[in-house]
C-alpha cells in the first residue's frame, strides 16, 4: 500500500480526478504490476497496474489507494476489471467519497466472490490528495492561504512596497507550490499593483500551470497586465468585459464576491485546490468566510522595524478570539523559514 502510495504521487495533476495508485502481485505475493491516475480521460490506476500485470493478476492481491470505481465515467469501472482479471483479494486504502462509488466498490467486489480489506494505511491514502475528499465531503475546494512576511509580521513596508521579503530560494519554492494546485487566486488590487504571471516558473517544469483567478469588485480591471497572456478566470460581482479568459458572476458580500460562493463556482469548474496569493483584503474576507483550511507562511530573515501592514491586519476582535492553527511543518528555505499550517478539523 505505501507503494501503491508513492505510484500515486507520480503525476499530481489529476483533479478534478483523485490522486490514486495500485499494485498489483500475483498469487505468490510478487509485485507484477504498478499504476498511476493521470487525470480525466486516462486510465484509472488499477486498470494500469492490471494491464502490466496481464495474467498474472489471477489469484493475486490488489492494492488501491482509493476504493475501485463502480460507474461508467470517462472510463469502464474498476471493479469489473478486478473481477475479470480474477483477483483474489482486494486491498482498499481509502473509501472513495464521490457519490457515484461511496462504498458500491467494497460492496460489488465482494459480490462477485472477491475478499476486501479496507481502511489499510487510510490516513496516508487521504493525505495523497485532501482536495478531492475536502471538495466531496464539503462541496468547496481546498484553499491553501499563502503569504511572506518579516520577522515581526509586516508584509509589506510604511512606502507600501511588500517586494523581496524572502530571498531567492524562498521565492523558487512558490513556484513548487504553484505546481501542486489547480489556481492561484489574487484580488484585482493585486493585478494592479504587481502585475504578476501567477505561473510556475522552474528549471525543467514539463507540468500544466495553475488557471490564474482574479477576485474582482467594482473597480475596473487594468487594460494592460501580464495576466491577460495566461486567460484568467474573473471572479466578479457584476456582468464585465475583461481582455482576455472568462467571467464567473458571483453574488457580492459587500463590495466584494462572496467567498463561498466564489470558491463553490471554482471547485464547480473542477479547480479543487486553490493557493490564495492576496492581497490582505481578500485574505481576510476568505479567512473571515472559513473558506481557507491551510497555509504557507514564509518568514522573511529580517525585521522591518516600521509601523508596517500585517498580513491580514491585527486580531479580529481580541485576542482570545484568534483561531487557533495546527503546525504541519517548520523549515529553513535558503536563509529564510517556512511554515505550513492546517486550520484545525480541515
Ligand atoms: C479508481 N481508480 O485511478 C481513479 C478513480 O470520469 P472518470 O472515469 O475519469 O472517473 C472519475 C471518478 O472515478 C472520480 O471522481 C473517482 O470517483 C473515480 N476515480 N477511481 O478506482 C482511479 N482515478
Ligand atoms: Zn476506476
């Protein structure tokens, strides 16, 4: 199963298709088969594994980090692969939470003769793709919050400037992350002010880019931006004409686009993970609307020493009223830190 875990791992850009890998052995307990999910259209993992494995799959053992599909999707299901291929057992990491198999996997496989073994290592099977369990279980994408700050929490200076906060190392490191989600969101005060490609940019990246997502209110859009290159997706309160990509209208919270309803329009479209690159003012409308349930924080090597703007500006109330956060990770990137951080019961 940590095989079949690792397999999973090899092409992360499945969504809005799960992360998934398989092995396969034979009915001597030899691997002869191993596979991976590549997105929509492609085979799923199992359908892989067996494939290497041809007939040596009769009488074996399959290992799947997510519970064998049951339906017709882009692709015939699972279990009647299994079934075919004369499995004698079947291994399950994690119960799959889309509608279409939510346990009908388990269920037809033992039907058909086949032993099941669930909930093998589920943790680590869940954790290969939070996103797509967070998106059935709750109908909204994951949203990973991410920002740079000093030392003593300014993310950006008295003049307004918030460039170079972290080094280069640091800053090569969003880049990883820009690979590992479906979107990086930014308000329309950040296209402004920064005009920034929201692209991954990394020495021998071959992967898809992040969709670029814009969360706009009634101001207009700059007519000039080096985003309108990448066709972004307008997030809006109100009809607009943008150079370039497509509008999705969303109902206001104030000036602005509700949240939920923005992520909901965005996972809606199969963009299950989202990396909130800011401004404050959009951080905190998210952060206030429970959308966010992780982070990255990037601890710039210096102190700013001025009065400074916060990342999202302060405690909202007192500072009893701070939600508490649980700390994933804590490293050193070149000579600044990174901290990773799940909202707790996220
Ligand atoms: C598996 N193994 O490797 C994957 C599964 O429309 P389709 O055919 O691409 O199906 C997408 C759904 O199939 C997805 O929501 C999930 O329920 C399941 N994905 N299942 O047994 C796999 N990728
Ligand atoms: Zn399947």
């Amino acid at each position: 199963m940590l095989r079949a875990a690792e397999l999973a791992l090899n092409w992360p850009h499945t969504h809005p298709n799960p992360r998934v890998g398989s092995v396969v052995t034979d009915a001597s307990g030899e691997v002869v088969g191993e596979g991976w999910h590549r997105g929509p259209g492609t085979d799923h993992a199992e359908v892989m594994a067996l494939q290497g494995a041809g007939e040596a799959a009769r009488g074996g053992t399959t290992y799947a980090t997510l519970e064998p599909c049951t339906h017709h999707g882009h692709t015939p299901p699972c279990v009647e692969a299994l079934i075919a291929a004369g499995v004698a057992t079947v291994v399950i990491g994690a119960i799959d939470p889309d509608d279409r198999v939510n346990g009908q996997g388990v269920i037809r496989l033992k039907e058909a003769g086949i032993e099941v073994i669930s909930g093998v290592e589920e943790e680590k099977a869940r954790a290969l793709d939070p996103a797509y369990f967070h998106y059935h279980e709750t109908g909204l994408p994951r949203v990973t919050l991410k920002y740079a700050m000093t030392l003593d929490g300014s993310a950006a200076a008295d003049d307004g400037t918030s460039k170079w906060i972290t080094g280069e190392t640091a800053r090569r490191d969003v880049h990883r992350l820009r690979s590992l989600v479906d979107a990086v969101v930014i308000a329309a005060g950040t296209l402004r002010e920064d005009d920034p490609s929201l692209d991954v940019r990394l020495d021998g990246y071959t992967g898809p880019q992040p969709r670029a997502v814009v969360v706009a209110g009634k101001t207009p859009l700059p007519v000039r931006a080096r985003l309108w290159r990448r066709d972004p997706i307008i997030v809006s309160t109100e009809p607009r004409e943008a150079p370039s990509g497509e509008v999705i209208e969303v109902k206001p919270q104030g000036e602005h686009p509700d949240p939920v309803e923005a992520c909901r329009a965005l996972a809606a479209k199969g963009l299950l993970h989202l990396l909130l690159e800011g401004g404050p003012t959009v951080a905190r409308a998210w952060w206030r609307s429970e959308v966010i349930t992780d982070g990255v924080v990037y601890v710039g090597a210096k102190i700013g020493g001025g009065t400074g703007r916060a990342p999202m500006t302060g405690v909202f109330g007192t500072i009893a009223d701070a939600t508490d956060v649980e700390f994933e990770d804590v490293r050193s990137v070149g000579s600044d830190a990174v901290i990773t951080f799940n909202k707790k019961g996220t």
